[in-house]
C-alpha cells in the first residue's frame, strides 16, 4: 500500500532540498561538477547496504539525497557551458512528479487520455510553428529516437515494401560529416549499413554548400539531413536552398532542429530557419532550449500518412477493434512512454511562448557577447560569429583539451570540446539563465590563468 503519510514527508524533503540544491547552482556557490570515482561514490552513498537491507526513512533519505545532489552536474549553474541540455525549468520538474506517481504510459489512448490529448495539442502547436499546418507528429524519447524514427518514415516513402521484404542495397542517405550522430547510427539499425551515408560537400566550417550538391543520377536516395543547427558549431544549413533543391528532385527533406528549432519563439532568431516548412520531416527536443528535463523530442512530419507508415506491426494484446485514431503507440518506437508532453505544455503554461522565446535570445545573446568579449583579448581565435548559443574557439596553439581539463580540475568551469576542420577547439554552449557576463568574464580569465 502506498503510504501517504510518508509520501508527503519525503515528498516536502524532496521539495526543501531541490530548492536549496537549485538556489545554490544558481548562484555559483558550488562546484559545477564533481567526478568521484564510482566505487568511493557508492561506498558515500552506502548504496550497495540500502540495496541490501532497505529502511530508508524521510529522515535518512534526506541525508541521502543531500550527499546524492552534492556529487552531480549542477546545469542551472552560471558556469554550466558544456552540453545541450536544459537548465529545466520548475513547471517541467512538476510534470516528472506527477509522472513519477501517476505513470500513465499513454501511447495508448486508454492507458492516459488526458497525458495524450496533452501531447495532441502541443504537438498541433510545434506542427504550426514549424509550418506543417495539415502534418503529424509524436513524442519519444529524445532526439536519437526521434531521428531513427524520421528516417523510417523516409524509407516507408521510398521502399514501401522494404518492412516486408527488408531494405534494398542500393539505398542512400545524403548528410554532412557534421550531422549529428545519431543519423548515421540510425542508418546501421536500419539495415542499410554506413556505405549508405553519403557525403555531402560542405564549407570550412561544416555547413552544406547548396551550390555543389550532388548529381542524383544513378541513385536511389531516400533522404537528405540537414541541420538547424549543426551540434558542433551551432550554424545552420541554408534550409530554403536545400529545401528547394529536395523538392524539384522529389527527395526527402529531413531537418535536424533539435536544438535551434526552438529559435522559432524568437522575433530576433527565426529567421534563422527560413524554408523549415519545406522539410518532409522535422525533429525538435523540448529538453534543450524549451527548458525541459530530458527527454522529451518531437517527430514532426508534413505529411501526416508518412509517419502512419513508418511502422507495421501486428500484437493481438495491444491492436484490436478500432482506436479511432487516438493511439500513438503506432508511430513510435517505444511500446510504453512517459507523459512527455506534461513537461513541454506546463513550461508553456506558466512562461507562455514569449517567454520561451525570451530564454532562447536572451542564450543567443550571452553567447554572442563571449564571443565580442573573446574577441578582444589576445591568444583567442574565433573561427566564426555565433548563430546560436554555441560558441567554437581556441586559446593559443597549445592542447586544447588539456586547457578543458584544467577548468574542471577543481569544478570551476564545465566545456566541451569539437573539432573544425581536423583542429581541436574548445566549444561553450551557454544554457543556464544564471550565466552572465561576470561568468564570460571569469572563464575567459581563467583560460588565461591555466594556459600561462
């Protein structure tokens, strides 16, 4: 039996020290990441004895939970510039509570109406935003299943039969070198294997070059990526010169906008996915710059019927009578799924659109200003000026890496890593509200500090 006395103990425990825990990241007080060995770090959390033995208590899950959210990743702190993924905001946290007591796996209808009428019309909203007015769209379980999924509706539209009778071995795939990962793994777990995945030719810094796309002649393409924008450098593909030359060819359309599709909230920035509405299929992760937890990614397709075909599959257990229309477990990967969509709706709910939008520019911006202020002081070169919130660059000719390293010795400062053109940079990609110039500042001070 579910005790509710103690559930709303643990639960006020929870509440008290996420609150401290998230108030402290925000003002930096902390470290912004710790890396304790595994075997010290279960020894700390005595995890292998309450494994064992169990009897947590409020009282002792407190001391757990403090010493637990001590050792992670702090993203809501003003030095967090490392990975794409969200400082969340509290509306979503919410929404993985009500989740966490609730569990209404609701890729079939019944198992969860309200969850999925919830994600029906969040997705009716990204579908309006991206232009696919009469399109289709779902949910999963971040951008990777997301992309797998959009490429499965791409070969339902060129190899109808290829469910049936598996994939024919003179498929390809056009992307950049810089498309996302998962594409080219998406590629493999369909049967197609890497010599699918064909090149395409890009500029210096990764983006495709729509003058020097290939001659089709001779091949069977079942989809070209592009990116809005590209994980590495943030840049994007010209989308409306691709998109063009998709559709006088008859070729799938595919735009990765996990991360700067939600440049479309923004006045200042949408700009920057002109021609997006001319995409077959579009994938865009809440769990990045529309400040959910993870995961929550949308597969949006224009042409509602394609994502239909995207799987075929026959279970007496599930399938039976008619589900007029309201079950999603037929576009998806996944049988059992989260209320993914609670996230994105309360975050709407509370911040509305123009508040969402505002986050996004005001990411933009402070990326934007390291990269004036970067600019300015000797030893940095900056290969490009930044369209998003992702910002490439090196200090010196010396170990770029090493230079990394050296910032999260202690905790100080968490960046990532790329390379552009074979040359190793270092990469900030600025998704905390708390960061601020005083922030860029400091890092910028601190690389000079470690490099001297």
């Amino acid at each position: 039996m579910w005790n509710v006395e103690e559930f709303i103990e643990s639960a006020g425990v929870t509440v008290e020290e996420l609150s401290a825990y998230v108030a402290d990241s925000q003002r930096g007080e902390a470290p912004v990441l710790r890396r304790t060995p595994p075997r010290e770090l279960a020894d700390r959390l005595s995890l292998r004895e309450l494994i064992a033995k169990g009897g947590m208590t409020p009282a002792s899950y407190r001391a757990f939970l403090r010493a637990y959210l001590a050792e992670g990743t702090r993203l809501h702190h003003p030095a967090f510039l490392a990975h794409q993924t969200a400082s969340p905001d509290f509306p979503a946290a919410l929404a993985d509570f009500v989740h966490g007591a609730m569990n209404n796996p609701m890729n079939i209808y019944e198992m969860g109406a309200s969850a999925a009428t919830v994600e029906f019309e969040v997705l009716r909203w990204m579908l309006d935003k991206v232009g696919f007015p009469a399109g289709g769209g779902v949910l999963t379980h971040g951008g990777s299943l997301a992309n797998l999924t959009a490429m499965l509706a791409a070969r339902a539209r060129a190899v109808p039969e290829a469910w049936e009778e598996g994939v024919p071995g003179d498929l390809v795939i056009l992307a950049p070198p810089s498309a996302h990962y998962s594409i080219s793994r998406a590629v493999s777990i369909l049967g197609l294997g890497q010599r699918a995945m064909v090149p395409l030719e890009t500029d210096e810094l990764g983006r495709i070059d729509p003058a020097r796309l290939p001659d089709l002649s001779g091949r069977r393409v079942m989809a070209l990526v592009a990116a809005a924008c590209a994980t590495g450098t943030g840049l994007h593909d010209d989308l409306r010169a691709i998109g063009e030359w998709c559709r006088e060819r008859g070729v799938w359309f595919h735009v990765d906008g996990a991360h700067g599709a939600s440049a479309l909230l923004s006045d200042r920035h949408a700009h920057l996915l002109d021609g997006v509405e001319l995409a077959d299929s579009v994938i865009w992760d809440a769990h990045k710059m529309l400040r959910t937890s993870a995961l929550s990614a949308a597969v949006l397709v224009r042409r509602e019927s394609d994502l239909d075909a995207a799987f075929k599959q026959e279970a007496s257990y599930l399938f039976y009578g008619e589900d007029q229309g309201f079950d999603q477990i037929r576009r998806t990967v996944e049988c059992t799924k989260a209320e993914l969509g609670l996230k994105v709706f309360l975050n709407l709910a509370w911040r509305g659109e123009r508040g969402l939008g505002d986050y996004v520019a005001s990411r933009y911006d402070t990326a934007h200003r390291f990269w004036e202020l970067a600019r300015e002081r000797r030893g940095f070169t900056l290969p490009y000026e930044p369209e998003s919130n992702i910002v490439c660059f090196r200090y010196g000719d010396g170990d770029q890496v090493a230079i990394r390293e050296r910032l999260m010795r202690d905790g100080t400062f968490y960046l990532t890593s790329t390379e552009l053109a074979g040359v190793r940079h270092l990469r900030i990609t600025v998704m905390a509200p708390a960061t601020d110039d005083a922030t860029l500042v400091a890092l910028l001070d601190e690389i000079e500090a470690v490099s001297g």
